[in-house]
C-alpha cells in the first residue's frame, strides 16, 4: 500500500512518526507547512495523512464528511474502529478525538481508485497556501500572523454523483472568507471531475487566527521563506 512508509502499527494502534508525517506532507501532498516538521515546536501531523488512511481502510464513500477535533502530536497512538458504522471517531487511548468521520451512499474499496482520489485531493489542499489563501486574505485586506502563523484545518467533505471512478482529478472552483474579528472561516470549494466531466464537489474549511491588517511586504517575506523551503527540498 502506498501509505506503508508513512505510518506503522503497534499494538493494533497507528502511529505516525514526525519523520513519516514530514515526508507525506512534502512528498504526497507538496505541503511545506513548517508544523509538520520533525523537532517543530507545535509539530502535528498532516490532517490530509489521517484522510488517506481513513479512506484506504474505509473506502471511498458517494458522501463524506471529515470533521478535525485535535491536532496529533509526536508520539500520540491512534485507534481506529474495526466495524465503523456511518459515523465514528478516530482516538487515541484516553479517548481524546482528533477526526470525525460520517460516510453515506455507496461505497468502493478499489485500492487504484482510492488512491487516485487521495493524491488528486491531497495535492490540491497541499497548495492552498499560498496559492488560494494568500490572493484571499489580501482580497478581504487581512492576513495572519506572520511571525506565528496559525492556519487550522477544520474539515472537509465531498460528494460524489457516483464512485465508479477510475482516474479522478481535482480543480479549484471558489473560495470565500468570513471575518469576525480576528478569526477568519475560510471555505475552499472543489470539484470533481472523471475524464473532464464533473462528477462531484466538495469543501475545505480553515481557520485562520490572529488576523491583522494585510502587510505586503510580511506577507511576501513568509511566502518568499515557504517557496525556497520548497524549491530546496529534496525527497528521499
């Protein structure tokens, strides 16, 4: 399975090394957010990564809702239900939950079609900064703090018209900001699409706290920082 390098299982558990969330986030999902990096202060790992697993054990489901209720830190053992029904939880020992998922519809287990949609997701929710948000924040003449960025996946959720697909792609459709205050709810909508026709949408939601007054020239520097961490990755 494509995901074995970035995860392992003791006890039954899952667990994800800072190692195996860095790689995925940069070599899967070209996402270079530095809290997913090892010895990062706030490391967590990637939400994209606990989707992909849910998807290759679950299936790929017509609707599907991933709700992020904590961040997974170093060292944290997650248990994830052998029979899910529609709606369950993935935990870790005290029971603490860190995603919620619903699923209706019909459902595929085709591991190629699963993972087409993965990658085909992941990819494009990797890119969100500063592709999509940065453009938005400056529309709306707001953004985050740049010296301790705080950018918080809070969930997403897709429906599909039908899950006969075999090689899916993913394109941005809109976006759209709300402030109230210093929160900003961020919503980034998606399409589907099966050999170029559409075959389902779906929706990404942030959060991004601390919001201030949009700065060019601190906006430019984080991003100019964010693209030659890129440029000068190396995968393994």
């Amino acid at each position: 399975m494509y995901l074995q390098p970035f995860h392992q299982i003791v006890d039954n558990r899952v667990n994800i090394t800072p190692e195996q969330a860095s790689h995925f986030a940069k070599d899967v999902a070209g996402d270079f957010n530095p809290l997913h990096n090892p010895g990062a202060k706030r490391f967590c790992v990637p939400g994209d990564l606990l989707f992909a697993l849910v998807l290759a054990r679950y299936g790929l489901s017509q609707e599907m809702v991933f709700k992020y209720t904590g961040m997974v830190g170093n060292g944290v053992f997650l248990d994830f239900p052998n029979e899910p029904d529609g709606e369950f939880a993935i935990v870790d020992s005290n029971d603490k939950r860190y995603l919620e998922v619903s699923s209706e519809g019909d459902c595929t287990l085709d591991l190629s079609a699963i993972e087409k949609f993965t990658r085909a997701y992941v990819a494009f929710s990797g890119h969100s900064f500063p592709d999509i948000l940065v453009p938005l924040l400056k529309q709306h003449d707001v953004m985050m703090n740049t010296d301790r960025p705080m950018v918080i996946y809070e969930s997403m959720s897709f429906r599909l018209d039908h899950v006969d697909i075999e090689c899916p792609t993913l394109e941005f459709d809109s976006s759209s900001l709300e402030v109230k205050g210093k929160r900003g709810d961020v919503r980034l909508i998606f399409n589907v699409l099966e050999n170029g026709e559409l075959v389902g949408k779906g929706c990404k939601s942030l959060v991004v706290s601390g919001l201030r007054p949009f700065d060019d020239e601190k906006i430019e520097e984080m991003v100019e920082l964010y693209r030659r961490t890129r440029d000068s990755y190396n995968p393994v």
